[in-house]
C-alpha cells in the first residue's frame, strides 16, 4: 500500500491533489491514500471563516468547499487531523470522527480507524498545558478565547488513546512529542529555524501528551506538521525493542518538503476506511464522563476492562458492517458568485453522522449541550495573557508568504525509508 502523507494543508486540496497526480504520471506509480497531519481548514463557506483562528488577511476560502459542495471529488481516499487553524465549528460536529466532505475523512479530536488492515490512529490540535485538563467548554460562536482553546489538546481524549492495546501501523499529531528532536539532526534544525534551539535545550519543544503517546503506542510511523520544516527521527522503543520512524512535513508551498510517500506492506486491495473495533469500544465506555464544562473528567470511575464492551461492539458491527455512516451537508456550501453571503445558520447544528455514530453505540446527543454560564470560561478576564511570549500557535501563519518559488515547482518527495535510514 502507498500512502501519502502531507504536512500542513492549508485548505490548499487542490494543489496537494494535483501534485499526487502528477507524481502518479511521471513515476507510473499509484497512491493508494493520502494523510493531513493538520491545518486542514475544512471551510465550507464564510460563516465558517469566523471559527478559523488565523489574522484576518489570511482569512480565504481556498478549495475545501469544492469538495464539501460535490463540485470537485476527493481522487484518494483522505484522512486528516486537526491543528490549530480550523474550521472549529465545523469540527466539532464531526467530534468522534466522519466525513467531512465525500471521501475526506476527520479522525476526530481522536480517533483510530482502519484503512484495509493498516490501523491509522490521530491526535488533533496542539498541546497547551494550561488548557490540558480542562473539559471541551468552548461552544460556536467562539469568542477570541474560545476560538484558540477548543483546538488545544485535553486529557480526556488523550486517556482514551492511551487504553489502544493493539497495534497502531501510523499515528498523525499536529505538534511533535517533545524530546523527538533528542532522536534526530537536531543541529542541522537549529541551522534552519534558529527559534528553536532555547526550547530544544530546555526540552519544551513539541507535546508532552503526544510523547507519552508515543512511548505508549509505540507505532511504526508517526507523522507531524505544525512547525513548517521536514524533520525525521528514528526512536528505538528500549533495548532490542519496536522502532517507531518519524517525519514531520512542512507545509503545503511550492519547493517546500510538504509530501511523503511511504510504502506499507498490506492485505492486497481494494482498501476502504472502516471503523476500529477496539476504538468504538473505547469511546463508549469513556462517554460516560465526557467532561463538558471546564472542568475536566473524573476517571476514578471508569471501569477499564474492555472485553465485555469488545464483545458488544462486534455484535454491533457484524450486524451493520464497518463502514463509517455517509456524508450529509449540514450548511450552505461557498457560492463565488455571491460576495460576502450572509445567510442563516444553526450555531451548533447535530451532524446525522454523529447523531447515527451515537445511536450506533447507544450512547446520548451530548455536543449542543450549553455549560452553565458560571462554567463558560475559565478565564475570568479578556485581558489575562495565557502562555508565554513565545507563541508557537503563531508559527504556522506568520510565514506563509516566506516563500518565492516558482508556483509549478513541485515538492522533493522522497521515501520515508530513505529518510530514517540515515540517521
């Protein structure tokens, strides 16, 4: 199985599609999948700009709504995670995971699914450790709070994640698992983005939910964004252990490293994505205490023996199959040729793919549910500043227009095997 892996999108579809296709050509090769490590901005009209946190000049409406609109089609199957510049609103329809437009697949705030017998597992948004135990308060329309907090990374999803028993083959973040750089060229890093070397020596680069991630999972790939250069690691698990290949991607610019392609070995097709069991079981028995107020959950009561909740979800599964519901539009699509649309739309729709994901695993419609306004936000002023003055939340905008290069240049894609072999 070939997979492609991109780093940042964008929401540039159509320039990360044309590129895979041209690569098909010229090499006489053929792409099986194609995964977003985050900032995939799935806008499907203006409103949705609104919940994207990015400046207001780099506030445009790129390609995604072609896809969401049936104009154009996804040519490959998609997978992607969030990052830190979103369609938040949007997103949080597809919380557990779903179709974000035909064949473009959202694995959720996190999630594991299967494409043939390859187990792709994801973590989306960014790590920010005064948000991190906090519940998922944040409701559209966000506020300039809100609209950063609701794509940072909380404990709640990150516990569910770390109770995955069984093999995970690819696992996608957005931000890196702190201390990677300790397994890669991490000198040649600081020659190119010369910002990062304080934060490389005092081991606060990247996630510490996505590094206790890693040492738990232990995948054999893991793939990265976020922070706009290729960077690749190998990590030896303990002596004699499982190898786990790293490769962060840039983003989606020409001449910029922002494709992989990487050669798994598979069950012969043809290949479709299917739900994990394992994962299904997971999220419901942690539904129980989705925590929807700032305050975060309470684990002390969840019963993690799995095997009963296992048995359910494959009876469940054997009766329905695997395949995750359908796509259903749940606002307007972009109209180029109406300038500055200004229609109505629901705040907090209910997706039918969450609403039969739910029913599915008979648990309750929980994600229109308003905190009680003393629980709204736990920042009690506008003018309290959260985190340090280093904001890495900024890195990924800020340098867009870094970069002249010819606009038919085509990414260097290389193999991944290439890559960490090297180090």
């Amino acid at each position: 199985m070939k997979i492609a892996v991109e780093g940042c999108m964008h929401g540039d579809l159509d320039n990360v599609y044309r590129t895979l296709q041209q690569l098909e050509k010229s090499e006489n090769t053929k792409i099986d999948l194609l995964l977003c490590c985050g900032d995939f901005q799935a806008v499907r009209n203006e409103h949705d700009l609104k919940s994207l946190n990015v400046p207001l000049k780099y506030r445009s409406m790129n390609s995604f709504w072609k896809y969401y609109s049936g104009a154009e089609v996804a040519p490959y199957p998609t997978i992607f995670i969030g990052g830190n510049h979103e369609a938040s609103n949007y997103l949080w329809e597809l919380y557990y995971g779903g179709w974000a437009a035909p064949n473009i697949y959202f694995l959720g705030a996190a999630g594991v699914v299967r494409f043939g017998n390859v187990r792709i597992g994801g973590l989306s948004g960014i790590y920010k450790s005064f948000d991190y135990k906090l519940g998922h308060f944040e409701r559209p329309p966000y506020d300039h709070n809100t609209i950063k907090s609701v794509y940072h990374v909380r404990e709640y999803d990150v516990r569910k994640l770390m109770q995955v028993k069984e093999p995970i083959d690819v696992f996608l973040s957005h931000d890196w698992p702190v201390r990677i750089t300790d397994y890669g060229d991490w000198r040649e890093l600081v020659r190119r983005k010369h910002y990062f070397k304080q934060e490389i020596e005092e081991k606060r680069l990247g996630s510490k939910p996505a590094a206790e991630l890693l040492e738990k999972l232990k995948p054999h790939y893991w793939f990265s964004a976020h922070l706009h250069c290729k960077f690749a690691a190998l990590v030896q698990h303990g002596e004699g252990g499982p190898l786990t290949k790293f490769l962060a991607l840039d983003k989606c610019i020409p001449g910029r490293d922002f494709l992989q392609i990487v050669e798994i070995e598979s069950d012969a097709g043809p290949y479709e994505i299917q739900y994990d069991e394992e994962w299904l079981a997971i999220t419901r028995k942690f539904n129980p205490i989705f925590p929807l107020t700032y305050k975060g959950a309470d684990f002390r009561g969840i019963n993690l023996e799995m095997e009963d909740c296992l048995e359910w979800v494959r009876s469940k599964l054997q009766e329905r199959g695997c395949k995750p519901f359908e796509f259903v539009r749940t606002a307007p699509c972009y109209d180029p040729s109406r300038s500055n649309f200004d229609g109505a739309f629901a705040v907090n729709p209910r997706n039918p793919q969450t609403e039969s994901f739910l029913r599915l695993l008979e648990l309750p419609y929980l994600l229109d549910r308003n905190p009680e306004a003393k629980d709204l936000s736990p920042y009690p002023s506008p003018s309290i500043q959260r985190g340090t003055a280093y904001d890495s939340e900024d890195i990924p905008i800020d340098d867009v227009a870094d970069d002249d290069d010819d606009d038919e240049e085509l990414p260097k894609v290389d193999n991944v095997e290439t890559e960490t072999s090297n180090l």
